[in-house]
C-alpha cells in the first residue's frame, strides 16, 4: 500500500500534475517580469527576475505551488478531452495512434509536432458537438476482478509516464511564445535559441507521451481480449 502511494504521488502527481503546471507558471511570468529587467538582458537574468519574484518568502512558494498544480490539472484535463476527441470524432473512429498524422515518417512528425498540438486544440473547439464526444471509454468497466492486478500494473507502468510526457508536452508549447515574448528585453540571440530548443523539446515530449499511451491502450485491449476468451 505504502509502495502504490509511493509512486501514485511521486509519478502521478509531482512530475504528471504539479511539474508541467510548474514549468508552465514560470514560463507565463516571464514576459512580464521581463518589463522590470533592464534591456539585453540575458535568459539567467530573466530566470533570476522570476525566481526572486516567486521563491522570495514562504507565502510566495506556497501560492506558487497551489496555482502550479492548479494548472498542471487544467493541463490534465485539456489533453484528456482531446484524446477522447480525436478516438470518438465522427469523422473516423480509430485509436489515436492510427491518425493520419501518426501515420507519417517520425522525423516529419518530428519537425511538425508543436504545430500539430496547436491544431489539435483549435480541432477540438471548432468541431465539438456535444460532451458525449468528449467522454473517454475507460476499460476497466470490463475487467473481470481476477484481472485487476494485471490493470494496475500497466497503469503504473504506463499512464504516469505518459501523462508526465504529454503534460510536459504542453508546457513547453506555451513556453515558446513565453520567451519570444520577453524579446524586447532579453537577448534576440538567446532568445531564438531557447524557442528552438522548447519547440524541439516539446515535439519529443508530444511524441514519447502518445507512444506511451498508445502502448497502454494496446496493453489494456489485450487484457479484456484475454479476459473475454476465459472460461467462466
């Protein structure tokens, strides 16, 4: 029991919810902290202006961590709904993994991934109709009890790491904007760079999340096959 919690908390919570809400605080203070800085600055000079304003007092770190967590659930719940739409669009029902997209050669999944992540979102405000296409199928509903540990185990050994991925993902997209942002204070230079770096980071990060969860919903399927096939 102890050992669940264990890595409930530290897998599911501190790097799935608290560390992608974390990262996405401070990138969003950024710009403007950014304002109080002198011109040319550099990115340590920004990153300094931002941890002085946040990890100063006690209270400060407090408020820092409630709203980090905050939106590392928001974050949770955004790419959960977009799952649910892209595997119950009417258009082509199908697993995630076998969208167009992820049909194409990595490296070009790779090049065009943050972009892709930005059209997931708009596709699911424009094409939504009704929360019945928002809603996951959750496979457990169909396990047999002698099965469960077996369930556990992929969500332990899935899930976590594919929500820490994803979630990341997301953090460091609306990173880029963050830095570009702050360029009238920070170093043209500097700042070009790290947008490269966070667009490269979260095209990896979008990518190693869905390879997660397309494991695990692959896994899971196979279970409730298995399970199916037993005799009662």
């Amino acid at each position: 029991m102890e050992k669940e919690f264990l890595s409930s908390f530290t897998f599911g919570f501190l790097m799935a919810q608290l560390f992608p809400g974390a990262l996405t605080l401070f990138a969003l203070s950024a710009p403007i902290l950014a304002l109080g800085i002198a011109p040319n600055a550099s990115l340590a000079d920004l990153a300094c202006a931002v941890c002085d304003k946040w990890f100063t007092t006690p209270t400060r770190v407090v408020l820092f961590l409630f709203l980090a967590v905050g939106i590392g659930m928001f974050i949770h719940g955004i790419h959960w709904m977009i799952l649910a739409w892209l595997e119950n669009r009417a258009d082509s029902p199908r697993p995630v993994r076998q969208l167009w997209f992820h049909r194409m050669p990595f490296w070009t999944q790779l090049l065009l991934a943050p972009a892709w992540m930005v059209v997931e979102i708009l596709w699911l405000l424009v094409a939504v109709r009704g929360l019945d296409k928002l809603t996951m199928e959750e496979n457990v509903s169909e396990l047999p009890p002698e099965r469960f540990e077996a369930f556990e185990f992929l969500q332990e050994f899935y899930l976590y790491f594919g929500q820490f991925y994803a979630h990341t993902a997301y953090a460091l997209l609306i990173s880029i904007p963050c830095v570009l942002a702050s360029l009238g204070r920070v170093r043209p230079g500097e700042c070009a760079w790290a947008a490269a770096l966070l667009y490269f980071a979260a095209a990896v990060f979008h990518l190693m999340g869905r390879v997660q969860l397309a494991s695990l919903f692959k896994a899971e399927r196979k279970l409730l096959d298995h399970a199916a096939r037993e005799p009662r």
